[in-house]
C-alpha cells in the first residue's frame, strides 16, 4: 500500500469533519439572481451577466437548429396549402379602361354655381366621381343595359374546386340547369336586380392616374369577354349618366324654385296678415321701427322726472338738516349781519367788563341789548329752518307723486311689452318669409336665365379590348406561403424554447444556477444498459464520469472533498448512478472508497449493486442496533465497501440529524480514502441538508432531460442555506443532438485501439 491508503492523520480529521465553512465564504457565495427568486453560487464568470443583455444571434441559431424538423415540417406545410389553395381557386380575369374626367365647364349665363364649377380644379370634384363610379345606381344602369338575367349571375358565381371536378366529370353545370330562369313576381326581380348589382358593383375597382385628371375602371370575373363587356358598358353608361345628370339639373331646379316660391308666398302674406290683426285686437301703437309703444315711451319720460324730482328731494333734505350749522344758508340770511352785531357788542361789554361791574348801569344797557340781538337770531333761525323744511316736504311730495305715477304706468308698459313680444316674434316671422321669398325669387330669375350648353367632361379615351388573368398568381402564392411558414415555424420554435423551462445544457446550469458543471453524461442510446457502458471503460458514459473525477480533484484546495454528498432537486434524476460509478472510478484510482445508501426513504442502490438483503444498514447503525463493521458490505469492486440503507425507518430525519452520523464519517474516514453518500432529493425532505451540512463537498445532479429551472434553484438554495459547500453541478442525459445546442461534450477514445481484449483495462486495483 502506498501513503495515499493509510489512515488520515487523526489530528487533521477535525478540520475535515463534519464540514465547516467560513460565513463571510458563504455570503460571498451566496447571491440573489435578481428576480427575488433563485440563488446561486457566484462562481461563474461575471462576463456572463454582462452579456446576457446583448443579442445573442448563435443562441437563437441554435434553437432554430433544435428545432429544425419542426420549422420545415411548418414551412412544409403551409406552402403545400398555398399550392393546393391556388390551384384549387377559379382563375379571375381583369378588363380595364381609361376614362378622362374634366373639370366642368362653364355655362353661357354665368350663375355662382357654374363659376364654382367651371372657374377652377379640386380634389373633391374628382373624388366625387370615383365615387359615382361605384354607385348603385350605376350598376343597375349597366345591368339593364348588359340585358343580365338570373343565368348571366349564375356564371359568374365562383363555382369552387369540387364544382369544378363535378363538371369535368359530366354532372351539369348549375348556369346550364338555371338556364332562362326570370323573376316572376316583383319580389323576386327586386331581389334579382340587388343581385345584379352587387355582382357588378363586387368586380368593379377605379383607380386615379396621379397628378392627373385620368381614371383606370378595373373589372373582374371569371369570365374574360364578360369582363371586358362590363367594363365598356360601365364606362359608355358613366358618361352618360353625367350628361343625364346636367341636363336634368335646371329642369329640376326651375321646378323646385316655383313650388317654393308659392309656398313662400302663400306664408309671406299670412304672416302679414296675422301681425297686422294681432296689433289692431291688442290696441298697440307702434311709435318706431323698433317696436317700442307709446306706453313705454311715457314711462321712459315719467322715469326720467322721477330721478330729477329725487335729486331735488335729496338737495332740499341736505338743506333742512344743515340749516343750523350751514354758513352759507347763514351769511345769505339775515341772522349774518346779527351775529356780527351781537360779536360787536360782546367785546364791548368784555372790555369794559374789566372797569365795571356787571351790574354797573352801562353794563347792563350793554346786556339788554346783547339779549335783543340773540333774540332777534332765534326768531330769524327758526323762519330759515321753516323755510327749508317746507321746500323739502314739497320736494318729497313732488318725488312721492312721481312715484306713484311711474308705478301706474309701469304696469301698462309690462301688458304692452307682454304684448309686444308676441308682436314682435309676429314681425319677424314676416321679415323672415320676406327674405327668403326675395331671394327664391332672385334665384328663379337666374336659373330661368340661364341656358346649359355645356359639353360632357367625361371621356372614354381608351376602352378595354381584352381581359388578363390576375389571380391567382401561382409564384406569389408560392412566395408568401414560404414566407408565412417560415415565419410560424420560426415562431413555434422559440415559443416551444421559452415554454421549455428545464436545464437542458451546461450553459443554462450556469446561468440559472450559478454552478461550475462538473462533467457532462451523455444519455443512453435505447439499447444500452448502464451496467454495459458503465464496465466498457471505451464508452463515452464511463469517459465522462473520468472526467468528472478529474475534475473533482480541482474543486476544493486540498483536492477531492473526502466526503461527497450526491443529491439531486427531485428523484429519479441519476444520483445512486452517480454515486456508484463515481465510487468506482475513485477505486480504479487505487483508493479505498465507502459508498453510503444514505437515502432512507426509497433506496435503489442496492439494486445496482445486486444487494438484496437489507437487513442490516444504515438505519441500524444510526440507531446504535449495529456497529460500523457489522454494517459494511464488500462488493464485487476491489476497495470498494458499501453501507446499505437498511431497514426503512419511520423518522429518517431524526436519524440524520443525531451525533451518530458525524461519529460514522468521523470514523470512517480514518479507514477509507473517499467516502461518497448516495443521498436523498432536496426538495420536500429534509434528510439532503442535513447531509450537505456533515460533508465536505455537494454534487448536485441536474437531468438534462427533466430538472427544471425553478425546482433546481430552489434545492440550490435549500443547501445553500444548510451551509452546505455545493462543489458543482453534474449533468447526466445529456444529447447534444437533440439539445440543438453543439458544445461539443462527446467522450471517446480517439488514439490508439485494443488489440486484445487482455489490453483492456480492468475495474479495481491493479
């Protein structure tokens, strides 16, 4: 034995079980995808995160490439309807004439409608004859002219393909067996005359020549000369449709003139009538030729000496109330030149005052005479304020007078105004029917006057001579079938890649996952079976998980992780099959490896292995009811030593999750040089974390052909948050020509041959 196989020093077993990680590791692994869903392991290139919102033409070639049979089995098929489609469609022949549409030209007698038409050239008018082109009553003119009947209409039904077979093979015609039929009821001509004219007006396109005052009259049908026929006929009975038009248009106007202007006559007088008897039985007297009565007139002048009367009112109730105290009324009065006397004399008596006494003789004439004065101003005051006081209650009489008669006549104005409306809205009916009767009879005179000589502006300037067929054209059809299918076929592929949501190569486990992939595992063809590829050491299933073991020794710093958990999102996705081929593999090594069947709900490794007693395993050890060496079993693998799930238990979590399952790997691996566990799926259990917490590294198997997005990224995330180290992804049933994705993961020998089968290497130790 070499160093390799010797126990591991016990001291450097702590540092290897059960598996510990760094935090600050984890949290620089751990990372959002930046939808709020997935998470992942930042170990991929951040130049792909870079890029993922740059067009990726190679990507999408490839999916069109994955979905190739699909494309052309579309195109395939769409442009074989497009072939049947026209050869099966009635061929339809089209007729076409030029016709010349002039502007109108203008009468003898100029009228404002013939200067509007002759003097200049507009879009509407043109526009105004397309559209005549493809009236009704065009195409009933042109049937009537045509002589169609119930068997014309029949012909140019599109009879369809299998009417047409039917025909061919003898059976008569529908035209032949409706021959000669007619309309014997006016219901029944009503509905064949509608019918005619849908089928002419159905066929019938116009077109405008630009920049030019040409029309091209379009027919089609299945018929050449019968399209050629109603072509001509459209345009011969459009011209003469025109010249119907103009001739009849002043007959037709001097007849409408003359029945309105008796109508407008007949209202005019009436209407006179009615306002002059409406004024004679309501006594009004119209003043002006505004309509304004005489009432209204006197109480515009009584409300005129009314606002007077209150302004004299209102000076004269000034007057009275500062009749006291208003110098001017005081100075213009008597009571000035006293006051003044009274002023005289109260000096007097002041200055003497400081000589005399008051009762001093000359004191007191002084007195007598101050009080004559005072009394001469009250006498004289109080005749002032009578004066003002009486010319203020006759101004007030004067307003209250006013007041009352406005008030009076008031009240006649409102009776003759209510009247006067009536009165009005009676004249102005008559003005209203003078106007019109004047302006009716100014326009009769006009068109009375006027002569139509105008020629036809429409021209037929070349006539259809023959029809060309226009559909169906076979090349078109060919074209946008091709082109259609392509199109569907493009779209069915990436719609059927975007509804596809499994992880289907290596580049979308590291994309969507965030996880190196560790080796690619081809699928199997039908006829092969594990066990044969797996011991043909040629294969490129057993070339795979070779490189899958090479790469496995890179992915941790001290080499292969000594404990490997291998689990998957789901069951069924190869993980007892990667577990045991990569035991062996590890065994061809020359190591001594112990493969564990830890997956205690539905085991399927002893199966493999051809173990089919059970009776003691995992279940047992982890349970203390038997030892590590009572439960290890050899196999037919030299230095390959399994431990089987054993009994199933009812509680495999609680088992996983005790002190004897670090014990065992503690042990374990001072006995063996791998120990690689063949765990349970991740999601919905909670046996797989427990596991990924105890190891020293986590393979986690993606099925090309099953694992999808979400599920994956969720075991992802599960693991991560049991810190668990999740070495890499594997991804087994892998077909890369199905897959349309060519990365060229193929496994073989591509130098040298066996010569014998004693060459051949040989599983185990050599």
């Amino acid at each position: 034995m070499t160093d390799e196989h010797l126990p591991a020093d016990p001291a450097d077993s702590n540092d290897r079980l059960p598996a510990r990680q760094d935090p600050d590791l984890k949290r620089a692994l751990l990372r959002s995808d930046g939808r709020g869903g997935a998470i992942g392991l930042g170990l991929v290139d951040e130049r792909d995160e870079d890029d993922s919102d740059e067009i990726d033409l190679r990507k999408y070639w490839l999916v069109l490439l994955k979905h190739r049979w699909l494309v052309l089995s579309i195109v395939a098929a769409i442009t074989a309807l497009a072939l049947l489609s026209t050869l099966m469609t009635t061929p339809i022949y089209r007729a076409s004439a030029l016709v010349q549409v002039d502007r109108a030209t203008a009468s003898v007698v100029q009228t404002q409608e013939a200067q509007q038409l002759g003097g200049y050239w507009n879009d509407e008018y043109l526009q105004t004859q397309l559209e005549l082109l493809k009236s009704r009553s065009l195409a009933d003119r042109v049937a009537a002219s045509l002589n169609l009947d119930k068997s014309a209409l029949v012909r140019l039904e599109n009879p369809g393909w299998l009417a047409r077979v039917k025909g061919m093979v003898g059976s008569p015609p529908k035209a032949a067996r409706e021959q000669g039929s007619v309309a014997t009821t006016p219901a029944e001509a009503a509905q064949l005359s509608k019918e005619l004219s849908g089928a002419i007006s159905g066929g019938l396109s116009v077109a405008r020549v630009p920049e030019a005052s040409l029309v091209w009259i379009s027919y089609d049908s299945p018929s050449p000369d019968f399209s050629v026929r109603v072509v001509n006929a459209i345009a011969e009975g459009f011209a003469e449709s025109n010249l119907d038009r103009r001739s009849s248009a002043t007959t037709n106007a001097k007849m409408f003139l003359e029945e309105q202007l008796k109508l407008t006559k007949g209202k005019l007088e009436e209407s006179e009538r009615k306002l002059i008897e409406y004024a004679r039985t309501q006594g009004l007297v119209i003043t002006d030729e505004k309509g304004r009565t005489l009432a209204a007139q006197n109480l515009t002048q009584l409300s005129a000496a009314l606002a007077t009367a209150q302004q004299e009112r209102i000076r004269a109730e000034s007057r009275w109330r500062q009749s006291a105290t208003s110098t001017e009324m005081l100075t213009a009065s008597a009571v000035g030149p006293l006051q003044q006397q009274r002023a005289v004399l109260m000096g007097e008596y002041q200055q003497k005052l400081g000589l005399f006494k008051p009762d001093y003789p000359e004191m007191q004439q002084l007195k007598r005479q101050i009080d004559e004065i005072d009394k001469q101003i009250g006498q004289e005051m109080g005749r002032l304020r009578s004066s003002v006081k009486a010319e203020y209650a006759a101004a007030q009489g004067e307003e209250s007078a006013l007041r009352q008669a406005v008030a009076e006549l008031r009240g006649q104005a409102f009776d003759a105004e209510g009247s006067n409306i009536e009165y009005s809205i009676l004249k102005r009916d008559v003005d209203t029917n003078r106007q019109l009767y004047d302006g009716l009879l100014q326009r009769y005179k006009e068109v009375g006057a006027a002569t139509d000589t105008r020629a036809n502006n429409i021209t037929i300037v070349d006539p259809a001579q023959s029809a060309n067929r226009t559909k169906p054209n076979l090349r078109q059809n060919l074209i946008r079938g091709l082109l259609l299918g392509a199109l569907l076929g493009v779209l069915a592929a990436f719609l059927l890649d975007f509804l596809d949501d499994r992880l289907k190569s290596p580049q979308d486990v590291e994309q969507k996952l965030r996880l190196p992939v560790l080796g690619v595992i081809p699928k199997l063809g039908a006829k092969e079976r594990i066990a044969d590829v797996a011991g043909d050491p040629r294969s490129s299933f057993s070339e795979a998980y070779r490189s899958v073991r090479a790469t496995l020794q890179f992915s941790t710093d001290h080499g292969v992780p000594r404990t490997l958990l291998v689990t998957s999102s789901g069951p069924g996705e190869g993980k007892s099959t990667a577990a045991l081929t990569l035991a062996r593999n590890f065994a061809q090594l020359g190591k001594s490896v112990l493969l564990i069947e830890a997956d205690l709900r539905n085991p399927s490794l002893h199966r493999a292995l051809g173990l089919e007693d059970r009776s003691v395993g995992l279940s047992n050890l982890l349970s203390g009811a038997s030892t590590l060496t009572e439960t290890l079993r050899a196999t037919e693998y030299e230095r390959l030593s399994v431990i089987l799930a054993g009994p199933l238990p009812p509680n495999p979590a609680e088992l996983l999750s005790g002190s004897k399952l670090v014990s065992l790997l503690t042990v374990s691996i001072e006995r063996f040089d791998q120990i690689i566990i063949d765990g349970p799926p991740v999601l919905g259990l909670a046996d797989a974390p427990i596991l990924a917490n105890v190891t020293d590294g986590t393979l986690l198997m993606v099925d090309a052909a099953k694992t999808r997005i979400r599920p994956a990224q969720a075991a992802l995330k599960r693991l991560l948050a049991a810190r668990a180290r999740v070495v890499g992804a594997l991804l087994s049933k892998y077909d890369a020509h199905t897959a349309g994705y060519g990365y060229g993961y193929g496994y073989g020998y591509q130098y040298g041959t066996y010569k014998t089968n004693e060459d051949k290497p040989r599983l185990g130790r050599s």
